[in-house]
C-alpha cells in the first residue's frame, strides 16, 4: 500500500517515462536491494593499527608527501 501522494507521483514518472507503475517499482525494489549487502564485512576491517590512524581525515595531506 502507498499513500496516495505518492501513487500519484509514481504514476507521474512513470507515464513520463513511458512505462507503467509496476516497471517502476520493480526497478526500484530491484536497486534498494542490490545497495543492500546482507554479507559481514571481512573481520580485518578496522582492525589495522600503525602510524596513520586517522589516514582518511588527511588523504589529501598524505598524497602531496613526498
């Protein structure tokens, strides 16, 4: 069920596009489910210690050294 606002705006974009509501939804549904991994990250994420511990915050810093 969708509110109706956004029904009508989903029939909007889609006869915009020049398909119907349901092609939209599944290509929809289809990209929220491939942004979603299910699988952990690998357990030596984060795990890493050494000199640069904040290497993300100065990336740019880091790069111009010679």
């Amino acid at each position: 069920m969708l509110p109706d606002s956004y029904w009508l705006a989903l029939k909007e974009v889609a006869q915009r596009q020049g398909r119907n509501p349901s092609e939209v939804i599944r290509e929809a549904v289809a990209a929220y489910v491939a942004g979603r991994s299910s699988a952990p990250l690998p357990s030596f994420v984060g795990a890493a210690s050494g000199k640069f511990k904040d290497i993300a915050s100065q990336a740019d810093a880091r790069l111009q050294e010679p």
